[in-house]
C-alpha cells in the first residue's frame, strides 16, 4: 500500500505473487542452504528493481518477514515469497533474485515456482511486462520450463497462474505444505475508514479496530498504517507459519488480500471469520496443498461449501504433479 497523494487517486490494490523454492542437485556436506544469509542491503538493491522498499522488519527462527512500501517479503530457509501491488515490476527481479541466490547460497537449482494474480482493475497502468499475462508469461518462459493457466471467467473475474514443469525424475518440495489465499473487493465502507489515518492515528489500533489481531492466537503482527490510508500487516505465526493482509480501502477500488501457509485440514471457520471482518462484495478463493499437507483433501470439502450471505460463482480443481488447487469466486447474494 504506497502512500497516497490523495484519497481519491487510484491505486491498483491487486497483488503479483511470487514463490520459489529453492534446492540442490546433489549433497554437499558444510554447505550453506539458508536463504536468510543473504544481507538486507541486497535485498534492498533487488527490490529497487521491483520499485518498492523495506520499511519494517520482523523475524523468528523460522522467518524473516519484511513490509514493503507495496506489500510484503518472506524469506525462510529454502523459500522466498515476494508480494507486491500498485505499479511494481515484481518480474524484473527474478532473474536478478536466482543469481543472488547463487552467490550467497550453495542452492544451484529451482524445485518450483509459482507466480499467480487476478485480473488487474487497470491494466493500462502497469508497467511491461505486466500489460498483460501474456507479457509475464513469456518473461518467465525466457527463465523456466513452466506452464501458465487461467482459472475463472477471462471476461469478468479471473486469477492467473505459472508455475514449473517438474522434472520427471524429480518430486518436488518434499515437505507438507499450504497456501491459502483470500482476495475480497467491494467492501463495507465502515470497515474499510478503519484502515484509515482520519479514524486510525497508528498500526496498532486500526489491527485491533478490525479485529485482525485475533485471526490467530499467539500471532506476532509487524503493521504499517499508510498515511492517509492503506494498511499491511505480516504475522509470524508459531511453527515456522505466516499471514499477512493487504488493505486498499478506498471506495471505488477497494481491495483487500489475505495469505497463510497455516496448516488446517479445513479454511471454512477461518475464511468465514474473515468475511465477518471485512464484509466483501464478493471474493476470490484459491487453496494450494500438496499430498504431505493436512488440508491435501480439504477440496473435497469445497464441492458443497456455502457461506452464509454469499452465492458460489465458480468453482474449479486443478491436479499437479506435486499440488492440488481449488480457485472459487463467491459473490454476496441478492437480498
């Protein structure tokens, strides 16, 4: 969420999302496979290219968690998720990030990759290559032996995806794993002044305003409230987990992202808290599970999900070599 000139400006709230795993051909005894060891000032050079910043940082034993100007970093030990919204030119850092990863690291190979957002409200105002999903795609074929998808109506409301072609021989990311991510718009206006510096003078009383402090117990939050509004929050979460939520509040384009890797077997209690608190219009659901997670049959779940106030617009399961995805569009029901 950059700051704002104005509270009627636009602002594409609508987030590129990047994951990439990282890994090793073969062991090597003393090597370093920590992606934490790369220092923040390189971070900060990288994200130049991206056109954000670093302005607030948190950590644990599992994570560093970085707030960007335009939403948020991740670097675990061999993972790295960066999120960013606005005008950011996310894709022109990730050739830059493999050879980063290569100098600091013993990492000499990618295990998967996974870039995915929705349909920009203008797409006119981005920045090459994210004029289209075209241009991204092809940026990122120059890179990997990926696949692109789109998932929902490509007129209306749609998520994009890319991600690897494993190789035959190789599993993938050998460990259980999770993402859930929640994309809402048309929101309560009531809700949405919150997040602003008219009713919020800081970070913390606009989280506990809202409610967002008690998504999950024991959370630790790191969040920035934008002057005069916007708001971003990362929470570390016991067990090497996080969330983080993204808040555009304003009243033609609201937008309002939330992301975990928090491991449950079913989402619905936490999605419907999160419809609670900030009362869309209508939202996205997409949920990654690969087969060592506790949620890898929660889409099972999801063929006769309801939640209440709401009408399923689509709904859509998508088989991988290492991962399940479920992609659902919902939309308030007429009263």
């Amino acid at each position: 969420m950059d700051v704002k000139a104005n509270y009627c400006d636009f602002f594409e709230g609508t987030e590129k999302l990047l994951e990439i795993w990282f890994g090793r051909r073969t062991e090597s005894n003393g090597a370093n496979f920590d992606l934490r060891s790369v220092p923040r000032s390189t971070w900060e050079k990288l994200l130049k290219l991206v056109k954000c910043e670093i302005i607030s940082f948190k950590k644990n034993d599992h994570l560093d968690a970085y707030v960007l100007s335009e939403s948020s970093l991740f670097v675990s030990k061999n993972r790295i998720i960066l999120k960013t919204c606005g005008s950011t030119t996310l894709l022109q850092a990730v050739k830059p990030l493999i050879y980063v990863v290569r100098d600091y690291t013993d990492f000499d190979m990618v295990v998967d990759i996974f870039y995915s957002r929705k349909n920009f409200q203008r797409p006119e105002l981005q920045n090459k290559p994210h004029t289209s999903f075209e241009d991204e795609t092809e940026v990122l074929d120059q890179l990997f032996d990926g696949s692109a998808y789109c998932l929902g109506r490509m007129n209306r409301d749609c998520w994009y995806l890319y991600t690897l072609n494993p190789l035959e021989d190789f599993i993938g990311v050998q460990v259980p794993d999770q993402t859930l991510e929640v994309i809402m718009q048309e929101l309560d206006q009531k809700v949405m002044k919150i997040f602003t510096r008219e009713v919020c003078t800081s970070a913390k009383e606009a989280t506990q305003k809202s409610g967002i402090d008690k998504l999950f117990p024991g959370i630790v939050i790191d969040d920035y409230l934008f002057e005069p509004c916007g708001y971003s929050m990362n929470g570390l979460i016991k067990g090497g987990y996080y969330a983080t939520i993204h808040i555009t509040p304003e009243p033609q384009y609201s937008y309002v992202s939330f992301e975990t890797n928090y491991p449950q077997e079913s989402y619905m209690d936490l999605i419907s808290r999160l419809l609670k608190l900030f009362c869309p219009g209508k939202f996205i659901m997409t949920l990654f599970a690969n087969k060592l997670s506790v949620a890898a049959n929660t889409h099972r779940l999801y063929h006769s999900m309801d939640f209440h106030g709401f009408c399923r617009k689509e709904l859509q399961f998508s088989h991988f070599k290492n991962y399940d995805l479920t992609y659902a569009l919902f939309a308030k029901a007429p009263s």
